[in-house]
C-alpha cells in the first residue's frame, strides 16, 4: 500500500489536469469547467469524474486515455479511475459564453476588425476543375505545416469535402454552438453532414445565405490560421452571400489550361472587382500529363492560368500571381476518394510538390495592416 506522504494531493492532480486539452476545443479541460472532481484514495487510486459536453462525444475515449496519462504521471499513483458525466443544459450554456461571449446575435470571428485568420475563397468559373481536390490538399498541406486550419464545404450543392477529408462524423452540437469534426488535422463543415445519405439540397437564396452564416457564426471554429472555403462554380449567390459576410475574404481562383475554361474562370476572378476582394492568385489544375519517355502530353491545352493571371493583372491594377500549374495524375483522384489527400499519401508526387509550394506561398503571405489596431498617437499630443 502507498503511504500518504507518497500520495499526491488533490491540488496536485488539478495541476497535472492543466496539461490535458478538450480534443474539440483545444483548449484545458481544467479552464473549460469539465473537471467534476478529484478523490485521491490512500491506496494510490485517483478517482477523476470529467463532465462531457454531450453524452455522444465521439472523442470521449481519447478524453479518458489523456487524462490517465496525466494523472499517472504524479508520484504515488497507482491507478488512475476516470468517471464521465454529462454537462447539463446551464453547463453548457455557462461553457458557450466562455467561448463565444454572450452576445445574442451571431458573430463572425473572421468578420471582426482584430480577425488574424487569412480566408481564402476557393472559386472557379465552371465545375469539373478540380476545385475541391486542390481544396483539401492546400488545407491537409497548411495543417501538416503546424498551422490551424478550418475548411468549409460552401458548394451547398455540390458538397464533397467530408469525403475528400476521409470523415463521416457528424458535427457536436454544444448550446447553440456547433463543434466541426476534424480529419487530417484540418476542422471541417458541410451541409453534408446534416443531410440523410446523399439526399440533393433543394434551396434557394435566402437558405443557402443563412446557411453559409451559420457555418461561419454558429460553428466553433477556435483560434484559426487559414480559413478555407470551397465555393459552388461561378459567380451566384454565395460568393455575393461570402463577400457580404467576410468582406475581408481573398479569392483563389482554380482552372484548366483550357482558354474557354480561362475566359469562364477570369469571371470568376473579376467578381472581386465587385465586390473589392483582393486575389491572392490562381492554380492551374490538369495541366499536362507526364509520359513514361519524361515528355508532357498536354490533353487539355496550356496557357490557360498564365493568360487568367495576367487578365486578373491588369482588371485589378495589382499583380495576381500564378501559384502553380498542378500535373494530371491520377492518385490525385484515388486519394481524394480513399479520403487521404495526396500531399499527405504521396508527398514527393509531382502533384503534391506543386501544391506543398502553392500551400506555402498562402501561409506565409505577410498579413496587411487592414483593421488592426496600431500603437501609434497623433503627433502634437
């Protein structure tokens, strides 16, 4: 049996309880009021009831294996019992307002003048590009680079970002708050996860509007670096719904080599004129085929992201930059379908070298001084 003067105390297990983080949240279960209480026997065995947000947490096993971790790591302890409970409807109120605030209305973090996420709205002129691929492999590459990285699945009606990101788990609601599952690192919504099976959405306007604000407002999506959404093609409601809501939003345009898939992309592009988004710049997907002799078998032209850049150019009056011509290869696909990126499966891949560059020209673009608050007086004062 372990004497007492072995035994760690109660302070002590709290203390060790800083370093385990809500897998969801991310932030101490210690801080978040999810510690119901601590009993440290005289036998060596420490008792931790843990509060659930909802009785369904799916991350609940790694909450408990975190947390018996932890706690055996104090001198003393012999065993480490972890009891789960589930928060009450004021629990879970008390716990939204500690991370959201108490405002009644929805707030768009990214929308806020002290907002340091980067938002990229990926956009294309036309479907078929390869829009949502070249998606999830900038956010996989981005998350795998230590940043956090948030993508929302905006193609209301096309969604295929879940599938893509490998997840078919459902969001976790807490309150009014929405919790976003993750996959590869990368935090994810879409309408798909609260769609039956692979029901179509039939909306219009206005739904597809409150829809998109409920992804930005409602979800939690904690303290972001890059905030990725893969746009519908073309030009309709929701990149005007985008711009309304995250006026600060850069576009990234996504084609063919293709001139009639350019001209309809370099529509796409010149909505920022409307809308007065910058253009972070433009990926060139499909651009050519490598034969097994080296030579490049370009199948559907070339030019065409070259010719948008320098259209976007000279319309915007500031340079857009070409970021990569990104090579047919058909693991692109086969990956997109397993649900593993193939920057992640296949890193050394022609396709994934383009797009790891692609992802670091994004991340470590210097961020602008717009809606920040400067630490500067006026002269005279």
């Amino acid at each position: 049996m372990t004497s007492t003067q072995q035994l760690p105390s109660v302070e002590d297990v709290r203390t060790a309880l800083k370093d385990v983080y809500d897998p969801e949240i991310k932030k101490p279960i210690t801080d978040l009021g999810m510690v119901k209480d601590v009993v440290v026997g005289e036998d060596g065995l420490v008792t931790v009831g843990i509060y659930l947000t909802v009785a369904g947490c799916p991350l609940k096993a790694t909450l408990t294996k975190d947390t018996t971790d932890a706690v055996s790591k104090l001198a003393g302890v012999r065993e480490v019992k972890v009891e789960l409970d589930v928060m009450n409807d004021e629990q879970r109120t008390e716990l939204r307002k500690s991370l959201r605030g108490d405002s009644k209305d929805p707030v768009i973090p990214f929308a806020q003048p002290g907002s340091l996420t980067r938002v990229y709205c990926v956009a294309s002129g036309k479907g078929g590009v390869g829009k949502s691929s070249i998606t999830v492999n900038l956010a996989a590459a981005m998350a795998q680079r230590g940043l956090s990285v948030g993508v929302v699945d905006a193609d209301i009606y096309g969604h295929s970002i879940p599938r893509m990101l490998g997840t078919n788990e459902k969001p976790t609601k807490v309150d009014t708050m929405i919790m976003p599952p993750q996959s590869h690192g990368v935090k994810v919504i879409s309408i798909g996860m609260f769609t039956p099976g692979n029901a179509p959405v039939v909306w219009r306007g206005p739904m597809l509007h409150r829809a998109l604000q409920q992804f930005l407002a409602d979800v939690f999506w904690g303290d972001l670096d890059i905030l990725l959404l893969d746009l519908p093609p073309g030009t309709g409601d929701i990149a005007i719904s985008v711009a309304q809501l995250i006026p600060n939003a850069e576009i990234l345009v996504v084609t063919t080599p293709q001139q009639a898939a350019a001209e309809v992309a370099e529509r796409a592009g010149a909505i920022a004129l409307q809308t007065h988004q910058r253009i972070a710049g433009v990926i060139e997907n499909m651009s050519w085929l490598e034969q097994p002799d080296g030579s490049r078998l370009e199948i559907f032209g070339s030019g065409g992201g070259q010719a948008v850049a320098d259209s976007l150019t000279k319309s915007v009056g500031s340079k857009v930059p070409l970021l990569g011509q990104v090579p047919l290869d058909p693991r692109l696909r086969e990956q997109g379908d397993s649900g593993t990126p193939i920057v992640l499966a296949d890193p050394d891949a022609p396709a994934s070298k383009v797009l790891l560059d692609a992802a670091n020209k994004l991340s470590v673009r210097a961020r602008g001084l717009a809606g920040m608050m400067l630490n500067v007086t006026p002269a005279g004062r």
